[in-house]
C-alpha cells in the first residue's frame, strides 16, 4: 500500500510540474505571438488583447492541473480537518482566480455567454 502511496504523490508532483511547464510555456509562447502580431501588422492594441486571451488560457489550464495535484496530493496524505480544510481553501482560491480569469477573456459573465453568442435576430424573434 505504501508503493501506491509513493506511486501516487509522484504523479501528482509530476502533475504539479506540468501545470507550471503550460503556466510558464502559455507566457512564453504568447509572449512570442504579441511581438510577431504587433509588429507584422503595427496594430498593438488588437495584438495587446490578444496577448492578454492567451496568458490567460495558459494560466487557466496550468491551474486546472495544479488544483487537481492538490486534490491527488490530499488523497495520499493522512487526512486531517487541517488538511481538508487546507485543501477546500486553495480550491476555492484557484476556483475564484479561473473565474475571474475566464471572465476576463471572455469579456462577460459566464451566463451571458449564450446571449453574446446569439444573433440579434433570433433574440428579436422570439
């Protein structure tokens, strides 16, 4: 049982890992595209924006990974009250920072998201 354990928190450090590899490579290869972007077509608002989309898609999938190496993370360790109650409060932060990260990108709240999507005549229709 205890290689299982040991099996496990390795995964999830490497999944840790991983989450900061995209973090980090979502920065970078973002960072790449707004220079490309700005300078082929002089139009470094639109390339400034979306710079922005793309920091924050790489942020919001490295933070997917990480909360679910905290959750493994938790899995194998003894569970305490402490360490529940550890685990609920980094979720409810990175929940909160990948809301108000998707919010960002999409520019509405995710309820809107269907109205912004629709045509203005198919709301004028009905």
């Amino acid at each position: 049982m205890s290689e299982l354990h040991a099996y496990i928190e390795t995964l999830a450090k490497a999944l840790e890992l991983g989450g900061v590899a995209i973090i980090l490579g979502g920065v970078l290869i973002g960072t790449v595209q707004f220079a490309r972007s700005g300078f082929a077509t002089k139009m470094w608002r639109k390339a400034y924006d979306e710079y922005r989309a793309n920091l924050g898609r790489g942020i919001l999938l490295g933070l997917e990974l990480l909360v679910g190496a905290d959750i493994i993370g938790t899995i194998t360790a003894p569970l305490t009250f402490e360490s529940v109650g550890l685990l609920a409060v980094i979720v409810m932060i990175r929940t909160f920072l990948s809301f108000s990260l998707e919010t960002e990108i999409e520019g509405c709240w995710p309820w809107q998201r269907r109205q912004r999507a629709e045509p203005k005549d198919a709301l004028q229709s009905r």
